[in-house]
C-alpha cells in the first residue's frame, strides 16, 4: 500500500474514533449546563480564550480618564446590564449564574483581575462565543467608552463597600411589580391610600437573586 493511502486510512481512523467518543460524550448528558466544564477543559478554555485575543488588543490601557463619577457610570450600567449573571458584587452568585456552563467566574478573585485592561475590554465588547457571555459593543465611540468605565468597575470589585452594594440593588433592573410596590408605598407615605388600579402579575422571587 503506498504511503499515502496508509496516512490517509489513520486519519480516517482517528475521526472515527473522534466522533464515536463525542457520540458517547452527548450521550452521557455532555451537553446539559447542569454538569460544570471540568479542569482541564476549564484550563484549555481560557488558554484558547486568551490566545484568541489579539496582541494588540491585550496591550491596550484604559484612555479614559478614571475619576469618582466615571466610576460610578460603570458601576450604574453594571448593576444594569452585568448583574443579572454576575451578581452587584461580581461573585457570579445569582440564580442566572449558578445555571450557566461555564459559569462566570468570580470576577473579585486574582485570575480576572490579572487580566489586562485591554483584555477586559475585549471580552466585554466582544463576548466569549459558546458561553453565556454577550457581546456588549455597539461599534459607537460612547459605546467604547461605557466598555471602558465597566473596566474600571470591574477593577473595583475587590474594594466593594456595602453602601456601594446598596446603592447597586436600587439599580438593578425591576420588575412592573416591583414599580407597582414601590409607587404604593409613595402615596402612601404622602397620605393617600396606597391603593393603585394596576394590576400585576403575582410577585415571582427566588432564593439567591441579585444581592
Ligand atoms: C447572560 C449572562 C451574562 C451577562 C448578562 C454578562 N456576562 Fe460577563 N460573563 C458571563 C460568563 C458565563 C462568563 C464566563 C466566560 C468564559 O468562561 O470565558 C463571563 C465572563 C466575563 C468576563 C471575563 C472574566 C474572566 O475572568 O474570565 C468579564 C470581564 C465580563 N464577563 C464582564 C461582563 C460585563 C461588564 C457585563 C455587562 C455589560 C457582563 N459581563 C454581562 C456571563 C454574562
């Protein structure tokens, strides 16, 4: 048999093999999130993740100017957009969270925060494909710069105080019921009966939403 042939049945082999081994993986319930990505795939993941980012783009420094209010703007379209599946304080804590495979990370922790800037605000424009991770750019120079403020949130998580979490939770998206709530509870510090005409659907709360 000439040599080629003999190359070409082995590689036909091993993606036989391949896919027989794939199979069986689906099989055993590999593609439900309820089963966490194991160590090893966790660590190839991110290696990929990371040669996935272009050089240049991980060599980036924050341009924007980072004072107290730029800090808050993050932290506001943080609790916003971010927190549904990373929790106000970043631990990745939420009922969203807990149901993703791969979950998102503890962003508090040393192996977010020893990402580059620039590597940060890649991920956030761009998303993480096959994960939960969105893509947040909207190809607009205010949309860069909103990406960069969440930078420098997120550089901020370690130092979290309460009264920033508190603020956090008055940020975070509401429900029409929990409006209706709140608008009741005005009128009727002001004296009416707090009776609204609204109707809403019954209060749907979880153990463990965003704190
Ligand atoms: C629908 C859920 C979801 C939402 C909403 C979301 N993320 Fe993520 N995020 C994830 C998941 C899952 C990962 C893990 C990706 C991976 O494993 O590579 C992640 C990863 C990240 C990372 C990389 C952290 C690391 O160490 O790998 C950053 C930074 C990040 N998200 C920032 C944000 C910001 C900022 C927002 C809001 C603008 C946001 N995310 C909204 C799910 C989400």
């Amino acid at each position: 048999m000439r040599l080629l042939s003999k190359i070409i049945l082995v590689a036909l082999a091993i993606v036989g093999v391949g896919a027989v081994i794939i199979g069986a993986w689906l099989m055993a319930g590999g593609i439900s999130a309820r089963s966490e990505p194991g160590r090893v795939e966790a660590v190839l993941a991110r290696r990929l993740r990371s040669l996935a980012i272009p050089r240049a783009a991980h060599e980036r420094t924050n341009p924007v100017e980072q004072t107290g209010q730029r800090l808050r703007d993050g932290m506001a379209h943080f609790a916003d957009h971010c927190a549904v599946c990373h929790g106000n304080d970043g631990s990745g804590e939420t009922e969203m969270g807990r149901g993703l495979s791969p979950r998102p990370p503890d962003m508090r922790k040393d192996a977010t925060q020893a990402l580059s800037d620039g590597a940060l605000f890649y991920i956030i424009e761009n998303g993480v494909r096959l994960t939960g991770m969105p893509a947040w750019g909207t190809g607009t120079p205010e949309g860069e710069q909103a990406s960069w403020h969440l930078v420098q949130f997120v550089r901020h998580l370690p130092k979290l105080t309460e009264d920033e979490l508190r603020d956090m939770s008055a940020m975070n998206p509401k429900s029409a019921d929990e409006w209706r709530e709140e608008e009741e509870a005005r009128r009727f510090l002001e004296g009416g009966t707090g009776a609204t005409t609204i109707s809403a659907p019954t209060r749907h709360k979880h153990p463990g939403d965003i704190r």
